[in-house]
C-alpha cells in the first residue's frame, strides 16, 4: 500500500484558504486544484510499503510523535515546484510558524521510516507546504504568485501525525481518494 505520514491542517484554516483561493482558480488554465478533502503537509513520502512492514512502521512514528510538542502553525504565501513558477508542475502555500520544529518532527518520522525499511527517498530535503495544485506539463503560474503572496492565513495549531493510505485511481475509483490508518498526538507544551 502506498503511505505518506502528515499533518492534516483544521477545517477552519481550509474554509480560509478556500476562500481566499476561490477568486483565483480560474486564472490559469490547465491546472488540477487539490481536493479539500486531499489537503495536507507531508512530513515523510514512505511509498509502497508491505503489509507486514506495518508491524515496525506504526510503533515507531508512535514514538516519534509522542517525542515532539504541538506547532503552532500558519499557510502562508505561494511558490511554484520548480523554479520560480514560468515552467511549474506544482502551485503551493506556504507553513510558517514553528518551522525548526516541523522540520525536526518531518526527520524524525522520516527516520522512523527508514528504520522500519520503508522510506525509498533517502535523500529528499523536507520543504514546509501545502501542495494546492498539479499540472501534467509545465505551466505558467506566475500570474497567481503576486495575489498569493498577500495570503496570510490564521495560526492553528498543528496537535497529530497521520499515516494515510494513497489510493491512486484504478477500477470503480477514478481520482486519488486517502485514508487515515492511523494518528499520533503531539505533546502539549510542557
């Protein structure tokens, strides 16, 4: 099964993005607009993992969640994967806020998959966002990045770690659908 572990931002930080985004969907075409349902912060891409590697995978993002506090966290900004949006394949916000924190609590539960042998990208630097859109070819997205640039969403506070199964489209289903399998509080601050 395909698995990533995330933080999954609160309905009311997602209705604000919404409506902020609303207004500008429609500026450049040729681009697919994340689901509201499908929206989250990856801390670790684990990829296809094996059923029986479940057993010492889940363990140890338990424990590597429960060694991190909450963040306190907030969308921000936009950007474009790669480069500076001319020939982009991703549209994205921002996360600003506890960022050493998020990175600290992203290698760990990255190192927790390689532990348990799951983790294919060893190598992939951890980049705090929110992935908002996707074209198949290159695009020019530059026209959405200065109205983006004014977003500044409210803080929220980010208190769980999720591994969510990635159902790709295949027969009865045909578009990307997740599924929580499993959550992690994060530590109240002491």
């Amino acid at each position: 099964m395909r698995l990533f572990v995330a933080l999954l931002p609160p309905p009311d930080v997602l209705d604000e993005l919404e409506t902020f985004l609303g207004p500008l969907r429609e500026t450049v075409p040729g681009l697919r607009w994340t689901r509201r349902e499908l929206l989250h912060v990856t801390l670790a891409f684990l990829g296809d993992v094996e059923d029986r590697a479940l057993d010492r995978l889940i363990p140890r993002l338990q424990r590597a969640s429960a060694r991190h506090d909450r963040l306190r966290l907030s969308l921000a900004g936009g950007g474009a994967f790669p480069g500076g949006g001319a020939h982009a394949r991703v549209l994205w916000t921002g996360l600003y806020g506890d960022r050493r924190d998020l990175a600290g609590l992203a290698a760990s539960t990255a190192a927790a998959g390689r532990r348990a042998g799951t983790l294919p990208d060893r190598h992939s630097t951890f980049r705090p966002h929110l992935t908002l859109a996707r074209s198949r070819h290159p695009v020019d997205v530059r026209p959405l990045l200065e109205p983006m640039s004014s977003f500044a969403g409210t803080p929220w506070t980010a208190d769980s770690v999720h591994l969510v199964r990635s159902l790709l489209p295949a027969k009865g289903r045909t578009q990307v659908e997740y599924e929580p399998l499993e959550s992690w509080p994060l530590r109240a601050p002491r």
